[in-house]
C-alpha cells in the first residue's frame, strides 16, 4: 500500500507500457521504480538523476511513498531535465509532482527499419515470437524462467525476474550441501541421529547448547528436507549478496538460536526433539523480505479443475502473508496440534528482523549496487 507525500492518502496502481505506476487522483502526483523510467525516459535524464542521489546531492524531505524513509530532492539542470525531483535511494522508486513525469524527455523508440522487399515468412514468424515472449516478460506475472513453473506446480512461490545478484554465494551453496549431505546420511538411522542431536527444549543446553546448530542439519523426510533446500537456495543467494558470506552465516546462526529459543520458552518442559532448518531459513525470508520489499513474487493458483493462473505480489506482501499463516499455526502449535513449529519459524524471523535493523545502515554501498543492478 503506498501514499501520496502531498495528500497523505492512498494511490493507486496503474498499468502502463513501460510498467507499473502509482498514482495519487487527487493531486495527480505519482510515483515510479527505477528500471520503469528506464524504459520511458532517456539514459541521460536517468543516469544524471540516479546519479546525484547515489551520491548524496540534494536534501532528505518528504517521505518515500512505498518504504516512507525521506526522500532525497535533487535538483537537475535545464540541460539534465530541469526539474526539482524526489527519489528513494533504498527502494529506488522516483516521485514526481503533477506534470513532472510529463515534461521529463521521454526516450524515443526505436523502430526497425522498414525493408524495401518483403520479409521471408521465417523471419516474420521469428519476430512475432520474439514480440510475444517479450511482451508476456515485461508485463505478465509469469516467472522469467521456464524450469520455474515444476516448483510453483508444487505450490512453491517463485521470483518472478531473474536472480538480483551477480556474485558467487558461496555460503547459501554451502548450507545447502552440508544440510544435504548431513541429513541424506542421518536417514540411514534417524531415529538415533534426532535423539542424540536434536534440540529438546527441556534440554535446551545439553552438548553444550550446540543442538541449536545440530539440529540445523537434521530433517523428518525427504519432504521435509528438499522444501527447507528450495527456501534457503532461491532467497538466500540474494540475501547473501546484499550482506557478504560472514553476515549471511551469522544471520542465519542467530536466526536458528532465535527460533529454537523460542520454541523452548513455549513449552521448556516438553522433550520432543525439533529439528530442521526452518527457524535459521526464516531468518533469511525476513531479512530478504526488508532487503527486497518489491522484488516480485509469483504464486501458481489452482483452480480445482478448471485450470491454473499465476498471481504476483510483492515479496513483502507475500512474507505477510506467510507471517500470518503462522500465527495460525501457533494457535494449533499451543493447543497441542501438529508437528510443525511456527514458533521456531517466528523466533528466525525476529532474528531476522533484528539483523536487518542493525546492519541496514552500515552495509557497503558498491555491494547494494552489484546486487540491485544500478549504473
């Protein structure tokens, strides 16, 4: 839900050519992301804009409409656009008053040239292909990816764009592995592995409190492992390069201390083994979800028999979601339903959570960059 800095209301979301935009009815103020104004405005208007806020030129003023930090207003010359503009460095979105948008020099098509002979029948049919497949990329919800669609069948959320990181993540990759590994090997004999280094709460520090960790590595089934491994790989890696391989190991160390901490409060004197990765992983989903507010996210909806359709949202509004389905599930968790604990999970997203608020402000900015693709 995003507001209008001048009239403090609601405004809403637009579809246009170049993207989405939110736009207020009442003074007719909106608000744009920046790869949107790459597409309908020249580089040099958008270069020399997200310029002078990557470098801090201008003064902090009204707040952004979508994450409502201040704004930066920078002004540009009459040669740069001639307009006293706002942006959000953090969610990069850009706000322009009533008629800004209008007088900002929009960029011109370009057209193929027209050939003086007729095309092949080849080449029409490839270009109206390639005219498809970049329409439905640019406006449908449908995940770039096509190997995407075999998790979402699965009821997966997938990320609709391509990966926002162009760094080797070696510590998501390596998380992986080692939860693979340890766990393939642990269903040889589970029931041993979990007893021995399965967090108990009302042993909460047996082997030296180290069965937070141990616990980690371990899980119930095949099921149970794979769907913590598909969370972990497809968030983490982005996480990861928002905040270095260190941070991303603490994080998810703090995270999984939080969850089993938690779980334990609930019921310390219970001494049924948890284990699984979910608490550190929830850890991680909080801290992309904050990261990455509007990195979007699309869901394969089923409609019985009548067929499916992708939904997309925001990876905020889809972690709200998932915050609210466990909060139901602790409902069922304290009355002694079920065998899954979202108190762990919620434990990992205060964790998270509490990361992001630390380190949010001391993070490297040539990071932010490689990671959000900016120029």
């Amino acid at each position: 839900m995003f507001y209008c800095p001048n009239c403090q209301g609601e405004i809403d979301r637009e579809r246009h050519e170049d993207g989405l935009h939110w736009v207020c009815n009442t003074c007719g103020g909106r608000t744009v992301n920046l790869s949107v104004l790459r597409k309908s405005r020249t580089a040099e208007f958008v270069t020399s804009l997200w310029s002078k806020v990557r470098n801090g030129d201008g003064v902090f003023g009204r707040a952004c409409p979508a994450c409502e930090r201040p704004m930066l207003t920078v002004r540009l010359s009459s040669r740069e656009g001639g307009e006293e503009l706002d942006a959000c460095k953090v969610c990069q979105f850009v706000w322009f008053d009533p008629e800004e948008f209008e007088r900002a020099p929009k960029a011109v098509p370009v057209k193929p040239k027209i050939l003086e002979r007729e095309l092949p029948q080849k080449a029409k049919e490839a270009l109206a292909l390639y005219e498809v497949k970049r329409l439905a990329e640019e406006s449908g919800p449908e995940p770039s990816a096509d190997w995407k669609t075999i998790p979402a069948m699965l009821g997966l959320p997938v990320e609709r764009d391509g990966d926002t990181h162009k760094i080797p993540t070696w510590a998501t990759w390596g998380l992986c592995a080692a939860v693979l590994m340890v766990s393939a090997l642990a269903f040889r004999n589970l029931s041993a592995y979990v007893d021995a280094f399965g967090m108990v709460p009302n042993e909460f520090f047996r082997l030296a409190g180290l069965t937070s960790i141990t616990s980690f590595f371990l899980h119930g089934s095949w099921v149970h492992l794979l769907g913590n491994l598909y969370f972990l790989f497809v968030f983490g890696d982005n996480v990861e390069s928002r905040i270095g391989w260190r941070r991303m190991l603490l994080l998810v160390l703090v995270a999984t201390f939080a969850g089993d901490l938690l779980h334990a409060i609930a019921d310390p004197r219970s001494s049924v083994p948890c284990i699984g990765a979910s608490g550190g992983i929830s850890g991680v989903l909080a801290f992309y979800a904050l990261a990455f507010p509007e990195q979007k996210i699309s869901i394969l909806w089923h409609y019985h028999f009548r067929g499916v359709r992708w939904i997309e949202m925001s990876a905020w509004t889809a972690f709200g979601l998932w915050c609210g389905m466990q909060l139901l599930i602790v409902v069922q968790q304290l009355a002694g339903w079920g065998h899954v604990s979202a108190l762990a999970h919620l434990g990992g997203v205060l964790g998270g959570g509490v990361l992001w608020f630390v380190w949010r402000e001391s993070l490297p900015k040539e990071r932010w960059d490689r990671v959000s693709g900016n120029d």
